[in-house]
C-alpha cells in the first residue's frame, strides 16, 4: 500500500492531474511551454502546467482552457469561415472579436487580457446571474463565480505576456500571488508557512529557468527562511 502511495504521488508530481492528461487534447508539464496550431489556423501558446480541450463544430471554434494559461492568436473569421471563436474557461466565456488575447484560468475563475482588437467577455454567476463586457487592446478583467465580471483595468501588455519571453515581472506583488506563479515552473511546490509572510510585497524580474537562484533571493530579501524537502516541498517560514 505504501508503494502505492508513494507511486501515485510521483505520477502527480511529474504528470500533473491524470484526469486533466485524459481530458484534455493539448496540455504542459510545470515548467513547459508549448505552441500548437488547431485546424482553423488559429495559434494556442500554452503557459506551464496547462491543459486544453478542442470542442469546433458546425456552430462555432469553442475551446476550454481547463487549467493554467494560454495566449490566442485567432484566424479570423472571413467568407469561408464565419464560425464565432470561443473560449470557455471556469463560469464564462470570451469571445474573440479580433485576434490576440490571453486567458489565465484559477479554480474560482479568470483573467482575460486583450493584446489586439477587442474580446466579448460573459460570465455567470453561482446566482445565474449573466453579464457581459467587451475589452479593448491593454485592458484587462477578471470574472469568477461569486462576484461575476469586476471592472475592466489597464495593464502593462509586456508584462502580462512575459511567460511568453520566459519572462516573470512582479511590481509590488504579494508573496502569495509569487509564490503561485511559481509553482507552475516548478517541479517541487512552494508553500508560505506564516500568513503575515504572504501578504509581504515583491517586485523582481526573474528567468523561468533561473527560479531556484530568484526563490532564494526573494527570501533573503524578505528576511525569511526556507526549508527544503527535496524533490516535492519547499516550506517558507
């Protein structure tokens, strides 16, 4: 039993969700990238540790970003295609208006962030309360199922897109937030041991094959400590 155990926690540790892996047509490891084209001509980047599931039909080019991140750049849609694109991630949807845009998906909802042209976005509630927004090129919303569609904000496009450059650019960001973008880079996890500690604010600009050098100089940094259980855990304290 215990060789079981231990079996099923390295396949989680290096394959990630088998549900995810059985699910999904196009997914990354942690610390993957990964660039496929779908059969409309449309371009999916795929952040680490992502998963998604290609759903065209007669209708509409729907997709479902299942987890992590992805930036689209759609075919548009022209005589001989005049299918709407649509990805589905968490409570909503966004609708592809133009060409490039991406989607970064939690457990309780998403970030949509235009680069190009504009993006319908919908979402419901846990009330089926619907809304919708249209963004324009440098804004950015967030909807998730408890508070649906918060307002659209203006953001820095070279940073939200930096994953792209193997690129990570933190301005005044919470540890917590840090830590969470990087455990999708990582094989072993990052946990934050002392609450107070999580809400610390951190700004850097780190490689996403350099992250143990950037992992131990945001913690001197902050004067914390770090203990190390390797392959699988690393405890901020």
């Amino acid at each position: 039993m215990v060789l079981v155990i231990v079996g099923m926690g390295l396949g989680l540790f290096w394959f990630g969700d088998p549900l995810l892996l059985l699910e999904a047509d196009y997914r990354t490891l942690p610390g993957e990238n990964r660039s496929v084209t779908l059969a409309d001509g449309s371009l999916v980047q795929l952040n680490a540790a992502s998963a998604l599931v290609v759903r065209f039909d007669g209708r509409e080019r729907r997709v479902e970003l299942l987890a992590g991140e992805a930036y689209f750049t759609v075919a548009p849609r022209t005589e001989n295609e005049t299918r709407p694109f649509v990805v589905v991630a968490a409570n909503g949807t966004a609708t592809a208006l133009g060409t490039e845009f991406l989607v970064d998906r939690d457990r309780e909802g998403a970030d949509v962030t235009v680069v190009e042209h504009q993006v319908e976005i919908s979402a419901t509630t846990t009330r089926e309360k619907r809304a919708s927004i249209v963004l324009s090129p440098g804004q950015s919303v967030r909807y998730d199922r408890t508070s649906g569609i918060g307002n659209a904000r203006e953001v820095n496009l070279q940073r939200a897109t930096a994953w792209r450059r193997g690129e990570l650019v933190f301005d005044k960001a919470r540890l917590s937030d840090v830590v969470a973008e990087l455990n999708r880079y990582r094989r072993g996890r990052i946990i934050i041991s002392d609450g107070s500690l999580a809400d610390r604010r951190v700004s850097g600009f780190f490689r996403t094959d350099e992250l143990d050098g950037a992992l131990a100089s945001m913690t001197r940094e902050l004067g914390a400590r770090a203990l190390n259980l390797p392959p699988f855990l690393t405890v901020l304290y």
